[in-house]
C-alpha cells in the first residue's frame, strides 16, 4: 500500500535529492583513487582513461551528471524553499530542476561523443 505523502510529487522530488547525493558520496572515493594513479601509477591511469573511451562508460558519466546536476538543483530548489518566501510552485521548481539536470547532462553527453 502506497502511504499518501509518497504519492506526491515532492517526495520524489526529495527522494531524488537523497539518491542522487548517496550516487555521489559512493562515487568520489573512486574518483579520488583514479586520481591518486597520476602520481603513483600513470601507466594504469593511462589503462583506465582508455577504458574511458567506450560508449558503456560515457553513458555511465551520462548518469553521473545527471546526478550531479538533479543533486545540484535540486539542493537549488531546497535553499529556495528555506530562504525565500513559501511558494505554491514548489511542484514547478521541482520539474525544472529535473528538467535544467536532464538538459546538463544530455549537453554533456552530446560533446563527449
């Protein structure tokens, strides 16, 4: 049974929010270790930017833009929330932060292939 809060548009909204940083927090202790092979291993740096170049890992950064930006706007749309006058258009801000966060990372996703 789906509890009526759960059902509204601003909890995905939040839920959004909460994955998307949970989807980076998970992500940049691997983006550091990459980082850490410039100075201690370039060659397996070198090995891993090359995997970087197929389609299967560009789609991966497609998705990890889009998290960033969906976290990005969304936390955007938060601080909108907390500092500026309550607004009946929260359901609005919340669509344009998805839509501003699929607009980013599709942008992205077309220059890098």
């Amino acid at each position: 049974m789906i509890r009526p809060h759960r059902a509204h548009p601003l909890w995905f909204a939040f839920l959004l929010h909460r994955l998307s940083g949970l989807g980076l927090a998970l992500f940049l202790p691997l983006h550091f270790y990459m980082l850490s092979l410039a100075i201690s291993a370039p060659a397996r740096l070198d090995g891993f930017l090359r995997f970087t170049d197929l389609t299967i890992v560009k789609l991966a950064e497609y998705g990890l833009v889009f998290l960033l930006a969906a976290h990005l706007f969304g936390g955007l749309r938060l601080m909108a929330l907390e500092f500026l006058p309550w607004s009946p258009h929260q359901k609005t801000m919340a669509a344009l932060a998805v839509a501003f966060a699929f607009l980013v990372s599709t942008l992205f996703f077309l220059k890098a292939i």
